[in-house]
C-alpha cells in the first residue's frame, strides 16, 4: 500500500501539527495499479504547470503514529490556513487515490486580549495587594495613613477573582499541554472555526487538487471517468 519505510516510534500522527480533519474520500481504480508511479510523476509535473494560488506543493512521507510503523509518500498542498494530503499507491492491481484535507482555524484576536488580560491581572493583583497591606500596616502601628477598605476591596472581591484566574490559566496550560502531545498545536485554545472566507478557500483548493488530479489520469492513459469527481467538498458539518 505504498510503505516507503518504517520508524521506531513515532509520538504524533501523520496529520498532526495540521489542524482538524475535513474532507476525505478516496478512489479504487479497478486494474491499473501498475501505473501508480506514473500517476504520481504526472500529477508532480501537472501541479508545477497548474500553480495554485499561494499554494506550496511538497512531497513527504507522513508516519503513522504508534511502534514500528510505517510511512507513506503524499502530497502536501498548503495554501493559508489549508492543507490537502493527496495519497496515490497501487493496491493489488488496483490504483488507490485518497485526498483528505485539514483546516488549521485562525488565532483568535478576543481570545488573545482575554488571556494577556489574564495574565496581567495574575501578575499586577499580588504587587497591588502587598502594597495595599503594607500601607495598612503602617497605618495601624505606626499612625501613617492608609485605606483598609482598599485592603478589604482587594481581598473580599477582586481575591476570589484572582484564585479563579490563576485556575483558569492553569487549566489552560494542561489543555494546551494535551493538544501538543495529542495534535503538536498548543495554540489550539485560542483558535476558532472557519468563517465563509476559510470555507471557500477550502473549497477551491479542494477541486484543484482533485482536477489535477483528474487531469493527469490523460497522461499516464486512465480515463477520466473512472475517478468521478466527489460527492461534497469543504467541513461544514465536521469542523462547526
């Protein structure tokens, strides 16, 4: 199924550090597994004459996530926040054609004024608190002024507010600690769902990797009609 080698271990999947998954559908092209290779040196020079758009195309070979596994060569067409996996291997005497796409959602600027204000409050809180006790001490022993309902205003109501901060910045560090080791994104909090921009963007790159796809069958002599083009494209219903 095209296994170009193993590794020991691998700790993420062959996706991670690319977003949420979206669309993937894949083809099985009866009798024409010998011309995987050929299928796969055309689609290489159709993507150099196609040039999507503010599209890299690369070539990698992607590891499976586990002991002793596998990797396999894909295509990895990136283009903004959108990343295309094109998969093409022989299976028997068939041609397996796989396409699945990942969307890596955009930080969100609300989401980032939230946790800088958090941490600035987590960090200014306890040089008020300090100066305000201190100020009440003198105050009480030594006669200097100072202002113990300042004092009770930073314990009584700002204080519990302070605990809850420091819980949720902690919690926000575990989850960005999970996502890391589970999907290599620690900025995976402070990300939020495709908008209709994402959403076309998507789309578009989508059918040009397909189309290219399609195109290059005519190279290597496959018809065309035996890769149908897909029933849907984009993620409304897998990443919203």
């Amino acid at each position: 199924m095209g296994n170009v080698g193993t590794m020991p271990v691998s700790i993420w999947g062959p996706f991670a550090g690319y977003g949420t998954r979206g669309r993937h559908v894949s083809w099985l092209i009866n009798e024409q597994g010998e011309r995987a290779d050929g299928l796969r040196d055309a689609v290489a020079a159709r993507f150099q004459r196609r040039e999507i758009p503010r599209a890299t195309v690369q070539p990698v070979k992607l590891v499976r996530q586990g002991v002793l596994v596998d990797t396999r060569p894909y295509f990895l067409i990136r283009r903004g926040l959108t990343t295309a996996g094109l998969y093409i291997a022989r299976f028997g005497q068939d041609l397996f054609v796989s396409q699945v796409t990942y969307f890596k959602g955009p930080i969100s600027s609300m989401r980032v004024l939230i946790l800088v204000a958090a941490l600035l409050f987590a960090l200014i809180y306890p040089v008020v608190y300090n100066d305000a006790f201190s100020q009440v001490g003198v105050s009480l022993f030594g006669g200097v002024g100072g202002n113990l309902s300042n004092l009770m205003f930073l314990t009584c109501c700002l204080g519990p507010i302070y605990l809850v901060d420091w819980l949720a910045l902690g919690i926000l560090t575990l989850f960005s600690g999970y996502k890391y080791l589970a999907e290599k994104d620690v900025l995976a909090a402070l990300r939020v769902s495709p908008n209709e921009f994402d959403v076309d963007d998507t789309v578009a790159l989508e059918k040009s990797v397909e189309q290219t796809v399609r195109e290059a069958l005519d190279a290597v002599g496959i018809e065309q009609r035996l890769m149908p083009q897909a029933a849907e494209y984009g993620f409304r219903r897998r990443l919203i």
